[in-house]
C-alpha cells in the first residue's frame, strides 16, 4: 500500500516537472523572445521584465510566496505540496531556458503565438491534471471566493484583462492580437489535456418504455446504463430516467433505437469532462 502511494506521488511530481518544463519553454522561446504578454502573475513578470529587466523566474517565485502562504488553507495538504513543487520547478526552468535558447522564430509573430499557446497550454494543463497549480490567479480566485463571494470566473477575466491591459506599457497592439491567440490556444489546449485527450458524452432518457431501450441499449451499444428515479414536476408521475455514458460515434447508434422504440422520448445530452471506473472508451460490441 505504501509503494503504491509512494509510487503514485513520484508519477505525479514527475508529470508536474514535465508539465512547468514545457509551460517554461513556450514562456521564455515564445512569449518573451517575441514581446507577447500573458495573463496573471506571469504577466506581471514579463511587464516587471520589460520594464525593470527583473528576471521572470525570480519575480514570479517572489510574488507567489505570499499567495501560497495565504492560500494554504483552500488549496489542502497535498495540493498545495505539488503547488510549491511546481513553482519552484517553473522558476528554475526559465532560470534555465534563458541561459540556453533552443529555439528562435523571432518575427514570425503567427507561428510565435500558436507554438506559445500549445506549449503553454500543455504544460500548464499536465500541472492541473496531476493536482498541481503554477499558482497565481488561481489562489487569489479562491480566497475571493471563500472570503468574499466572488464567482472564480469573475476573478480570473478580471485579472488577466488588467494585467493585459497593463502590458500595453510594453507591447504594441499588433502583438497583443498575438497574445490574444495565444491564450485562446492555450485554454483549448489545456481543456484537452485535462479530459486526456478523448470526448464522452453523458445522456439522459426520459421514456415510459425504459425497459425496452435499456435491454436494446446494453445488446447493440453494449454500455451498461443507470436507472434514476424521477419524479415530473406537472403530473407528480414517478419516472424512471436511463443515465448512460457514451463516445461521439455511438450517440447516433442510441438516437437510432429511441426513433425506433419511442420518438417522442426526452434526451438531454451533457458534455462529460472526466470518467473514472470501468468506463472503456472504445468496446467491441456484443455478438
């Protein structure tokens, strides 16, 4: 059981070095190599860099103890001991990165922002999903949260958009574009390395012939499914509801047999970010 969770910690940390490394590259070769800013703490460390020639990699260690400190208590035990382990491995890889430039696309400004968003976003989403953070936004968001109310969504847009604005001491607006791509790239990569690269869809049925669909269901799709109990708001029936998780492709296979079963049937079709147990992505199906 102890190797186990011994092993367990090593994989993570490891993936949370791996993720700051990449996140660290897509900052120095990318970001400030070509005057694109960013949002949050690592914006600020680039404005300090502009202005002041304050190493990044100190600036952000130095503004984001504090953060940890008073966000101890909302980021729990182990989070906050791979948030610390993250911080520190991202101020040492741009430390690092600095002293030996690898890459150089120096005034290709589209290709710049694409490679910063897909570097950024991968490595920032591998910290995420190994129950890390880089810090920042994320801890002021959830002190507001718990101490004031404020939504993290509000938090988050209200940052980034003054520190952005702020940028615009250094940068001119051609390249805030850029930085603009960017960061839509890095949000799309990182919501796809979080669910881990594949889509699943959750469906729930609402039918008086839920007996049918789900014998049907579990012969031809071959997914198991849950009976919910419902009760209709109007009527004050009780209704059985089938929850089911499923890929894409096999939507189609379900419309299929509830057009022929019972077409008037209630679906509602849901995004699934995350699927743990015995759910398999592609199965054969039953002979």
């Amino acid at each position: 059981m102890l190797t186990r969770l011994f092993k367990s910690h090593t994989f993570n940390m490891l993936a949370i070095l791996v993720g700051a490394a990449l996140y660290a590259f897509g900052f120095v070769e990318f970001n400030m190599a070509n005057k694109l800013a960013e949002g949050g703490i690592a914006g600020l460390s680039l404005i300090g860099h502009a202005l002041w020639h304050i190493n990044p990699a100190y600036t952000q260690m130095i503004l984001n103890i504090p953060l940890f400190i008073a966000g101890y208590r909302f980021l729990g035990r182990r989070t906050f001991i791979y948030s610390v382990f993250g911080l520190t491995s991202l101020s040492f890889f741009i430390w690092l990165f600095q002293l030996f430039p690898i890459v150089s696309v120096q005034h290709e400004m589209l290709p710049a922002a694409l490679l910063a968003g897909v570097f950024s976003g991968a490595g920032l989403g591998i910290v995420l999903r190994y129950g890390g953070t880089t810090g920042g936004s994320d801890i002021i968001a959830r002190i507001l949260r718990d101490r004031r109310g404020v939504p993290f969504g509000r938090t988050f847009i209200t940052f980034d958009a003054i520190v952005l604005a702020l940028s615009l001491i250094y940068i001119s607006i051609p390249n805030m574009v850029y930085t603009l791509v960017a960061s839509f790239v890095s949000a799309q990569v990182v919501e796809f390395v979080q669910s881990g690269g594949y889509t699943v869809r959750g469906m729930l049925i609402i039918s008086s012939k839920y007996e049918e669909i789900s014998e049907r269901l579990m012969n031809e799709v071959s997914r198991g499914a849950t009976y919910l109990s419902g009760e209709g708001v109007y009527s004050g029936n009780e209704k059985k509801i089938i929850y089911m998780v499923l890929n894409p492709r096999e939507i189609q296979d379900v419309k299929g047999i509830l057009a022929d079963i019972d077409p008037t049937a209630f679906v509602s079709i849901i995004n699934v970010h995350e699927v743990m147990g015995d759910f398999i992505y592609a199965r054969k199906r039953l002979k």
